[in-house]
C-alpha cells in the first residue's frame, strides 16, 4: 500500500493522556516520523525514527509501533499541543515520502 | 543553527511557471537530502521529490513529473524548484525541507495561480 491511514480529528482533556495513531503498510519497513503544525505556521519535527525526540522537544510527546500501525502519544496534553499532526515515512521502494492525512488534536 | 530561507509570494497566471528558491545556512549543503512539500489552502501536506545536492540525484512524486525540476547551486547553498503548466489547484504553500526526518523546514512560500 501506498497509504499513510490518520483519524481526521481527536480530542483529549488538558492533562490528559492522547494517542494519535497512523497506519499503513510500508510502517512495517520504515520509521516514522511526526510533524505538528499549528495554524499559518511550518510544521516542526516532534518525533523522529519511531521514538526520538528533537531537541526542544518537550518529553511528554513520544512515539511507538506495534505491526502496522505507529502511535504519536502525548502523556499529559497542554492547551499549546493543540495542532494538527502528521505523520511520515518512506514508501516501499525507500525513495518517496508519504504523509498521513493529518489529525486535528483539540485540547478541551 | 540551520536556517531554510525561501523567496517571497509569487502570483502566477495559468499556464506560467513559477521557481521558488530555498537558501540554507548552518550546515554542510551537500550532506542532506532537500525535499519539497506543498499545502493547498486548508488541506494536508503533500510530497513532490527531492534532490540530493551531494550527487545531484533527483526523484520526483509521480504526480509532478513532467512539470517539476528540482536543481541547485552549491556555490550558494540554494536549491531550487520550477514547477510549469500551473494551474488553479497548484495555488498552496511551498516548502523546502532538510533530510528524510523533514527536520528543519523553510518558512513556506505562498503560489497563488489566478487568472
């Protein structure tokens, strides 16, 4: 597959723990990577390589696998985690990228 | 510190052509991956290719061959991409980005193609 399968929206209380989760076939042969965007803004790196953390990065986001299927979790949710979310990884030929469609995190 | 500057706002007729250039500074330019990304208006992100700037390698999504060329000038640190034939859904934010974690991205350039 092609494909980088996200939930379109997903909300979670302040201080509450979310996980945003994305799918596809090719996760299975390549780390992933996730992007957060916040509106009329770049997106920033948050995780890399499954379950790295940049720089700068608070330690509350990390990152998981499990088959087919990565995990964005975010332990502890604060009103500035409120973005969209995307994530990333190569194809199964290694030389393309593909992008999740992206999930809209709502902080209540 | 890394830093991906690009050019400014560009308003394209259909049919033209557009180049957005992407300066980069704190780093080696020939060591990483430059892939460029777009965002229509309100819609998610979306891969065009890369080029390898060590090697001068390109590969391009699909989608955009025929219509995208990716090129660079190591002299000034700067990459390239021309996109031609624009047409009205080619209206989005251009990015440029370092490597295949897309660590580090340019501020985005706004393509708006209207007649």
């Amino acid at each position: 597959s092609s494909e980088l399968t996200q939930d379109p929206a997903v909300s979670v209380a302040l201080g509450q723990t979310v996980r945003i989760t994305c799918q596809g076939d090719s996760l299975r042969s390549h780390y992933t990577n996730w992007n957060q965007q916040k509106p009329g803004q770049a997106p920033i790196l948050v995780i890399y390589n499954k379950n790295n953390r940049p720089s700068g990065i608070p330690d509350r986001f990390s990152g998981s696998s499990s088959g087919n299927t990565v995990s964005l979790t975010i332990t502890g949710a604060q009103a500035e985690d409120e973005a969209d979310y995307y994530c990333h990884s190569r194809d199964s030929s290694g030389n393309h990228v593909l992008f999740g469609g992206g999930t809209k995190l709502t902080v209540l | 510190q890394v830093q991906l500057v690009q050019s400014g706002a560009e308003v394209k007729k259909p049919g033209a052509s557009v180049q957005v250039s992407c300066k980069a500074s704190g780093y080696t330019f020939t060591d990483y991956y430059i892939h460029w990304v777009r965002q229509a208006p309100g819609q998610g992100l979306e891969w065009m290719g890369w080029i390898y700037p060590n090697s001068g390698g390109t590969n391009y999504a699909q989608k955009f061959q025929g219509r995208v060329t990716m090129t660079w000038d190591t002299s000034i640190s700067t990459a390239y991409m021309e996109l031609t034939r624009l047409k009205s859904d080619d209206t989005a934010v251009y990015y440029c980005v370092r490597d295949w974690e897309l660590n580090y991205w340019g501020q985005g350039t706004l393509v708006t193609v209207s007649s």
